[in-house]
C-alpha cells in the first residue's frame, strides 16, 4: 500500500468525494486516501493501471477498505485481460480480426503469451475478450 494522504491528497481543497466504504459525502480538505494494488484497476490513464486509489470520510474507514485489498490476490491476468478490454472499446469495431489483434497487441504492448494466458484467464471467468483475441 501507497500514498496514504489527508489535506494533500486527491480533492483537497477541491470538491466533495465519497467514501468508498460508507458513502458519506467528504470535503476535500477532510478526504484521506491510499493507493493499493489492484488487478483489477485499469484506467483511462496506463500510468495507473493496477492500482486502486481509495477515498474515506477518515482513518478508520481506510483501514476497512486496504484490509479488504490486501486480502485480494494481485492476478496479472487479470489486469492484463483488463487492458486488451480498454484498447479493444478505444480501436472500436474492425472488420479485420488480424488487424485488431495486431492493434491490440501495438495499443498494449502485451506480448502473444501475455495476450494467450489474458484470454485463458477471462474464458475462465467466464468474460470472453472479443472477437479474434482468443
């Protein structure tokens, strides 16, 4: 776990946030967070694929929800399958299967193995990638 924060964190001095573990409505400046890993956090921004940032209305709530994080193993597949997701709904529909998957593969930098064991994990769960990744 990272970047436990009150008045400098994320919203401070900005507006109200929820907590994530009570729903309250949090002024900014009374907002603490923390950043912990997630496989299943995938952004808009790739920089923080992986990681879940949490927001409390105060220490004790935050306590509640990285217990909860920490008992969650980190799968990699996971977060892999996650990311083809995102470039797959970015790229939109393609006629060409080839081609997607070789946007796919330029949009995530993920190799064919990582690509593989992602669908295999999603087939798994039940949550097919799309069409030609598999």
């Amino acid at each position: 776990m990272t970047g436990f924060g009150g008045a400098d964190g994320p919203g401070a001095g900005g507006e109200p946030e929820l907590c994530d573990r009570c729903g309250a409505l949090v002024p900014g400046p009374e907002l603490v967070v923390l950043r912990v890993p997630d496989s299943s956090a995938v952004a808009g921004d790739v920089s923080f694929d992986g990681e879940r940032l949490l927001r409390a209305c105060g220490e004790a709530h935050l306590i509640e929800l990285a217990a909860a994080y920490q008992r969650r193993p980190f799968v990699t597949e996971e977060l892999w399958s996650g990311q083809i997701t995102r470039a797959v709904r970015r790229l939109g529909p393609l006629d060409d299967e080839e081609e997607l998957y070789d946007r796919v593969v330029a949009t995530t930098g993920l190799s064919e193995e990582q690509l593989m064991r992602a669908a295999a994990w999603q087939e798994s769960h039940g949550r097919p990638l799309g069409p030609g990744l598999v």
